[in-house]
C-alpha cells in the first residue's frame, strides 16, 4: 500500500455517504488516500494533531467534510500549510446552506477551497488537479478526463439533434 497522499476527513461517519464521492475519484486516478472521522467540536486536540502532523505523514492535500457548525475544513487550514478542500455536507435543516456558510466565510489568510454542497467528487478532482502540479503523468490522466467529459457532452447533443 502506499503513502497515503490525500487524507479525507470528516466529522462524523454519517458524512460518509457524501464523502465517498471524493475516495472514488481517488481511486479512478489511482491516488493513494486515506479516510477517517476527526470532529472539530467531538475530539479538537486530536483534530488538531491531525493537521499539525498531516504534511510530516506524507500527505499534500486535506479534503474536510463536515456539516452544520462545519468547522473542520477550517480548522486544519488553520495548523497545516497543505491545500485544504472543504465539503460542505447538507444535513437535515437548512439544506446545506448553514455548512456552506461554515466553511466558506474563512478570514483572510486562511484559505479553504470550498467545494459546492455535497461536492465530494469535485473535492477529489480538485486534489487530482493539485497534485498535477508537480506530477506530468497525473495532469496527462486529467487533461483525458476532460475529453472523456467533452465526448459525453458532445453525444448528448447529438443524441437530442437526432
Ligand atoms: C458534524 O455534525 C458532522 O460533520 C456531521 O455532518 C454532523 C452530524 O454528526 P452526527 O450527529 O451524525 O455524528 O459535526
């Protein structure tokens, strides 16, 4: 097994179901990642280890995933140096827009990038796309992608043309 290089946190398990969508893309790109529950608010000084020792581990981004009072994403930007990707995860209430408002509206100087609600999967890409920078194989498998989704577009206009 590899070192992981994408480490995908969450609040809680039941953030699962939304952030699975990020280790899927991982894995069609063959990214090594890990996963695990670090709540902010349930257990903050091993949240905040995490992200202190996240770059000494190996890994290069963080993807965060939290809902409601989403303080996670945030967070960790806060004690690490690495990319951290934020997923905003809908909860019952509010659809979404109270964890969107959590993790987007970070004070200058400590940048989230914060995905749309339920975003996993643009999560995943997005760190793809950040490990590229420094990988040529990695940016070659993203630039196919994009003519994969090009070619879909393409067949579903054709397809309604008739
Ligand atoms: C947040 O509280 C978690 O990220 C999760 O979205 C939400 C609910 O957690 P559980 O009560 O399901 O554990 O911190």
């Amino acid at each position: 097994m590899s070192t992981p290089l994408v480490g995908i946190v969450m609040g809680s398990d039941s953030d699962w179901p939304v952030m699975e969508a990020a280790a899927k893309a991982l894995e069609e790109f063959g990214v090594p990642y890990e996963k695990d529950v670090v709540s902010a608010h349930r257990m903050p000084r091993e949240m905040i280890a995490y992200g202190e020792q996240a770059e000494s581990r190996g890994l290069r981004v963080v993807i965060a995933g939290a809902g409601g009072a989403a303080h996670l994403p945030g967070m960790l930007a806060s004690v690490t140096a690495l990319p951290v990707i934020g997923v905003p995860v809908p909860l019952k209430y509010l659809d979404g827009m109270d964890s969107l408002l959590s993790i987007v509206q970070m004070p200058a100087g400590v940048p989230v990038a914060t995905v749309s609600v339920a975003g996993a999967r643009n999560a995943g890409l997005l760190a793809v796309r950040m490990l590229g920078v420094a990988d040529e194989k990695l940016r070659a498998r993203m630039a196919e992608f994009q003519a994969e989704l090009k070619a879909q577009a393409e067949a579903k206009g054709a397809r309604l043309r008739g």
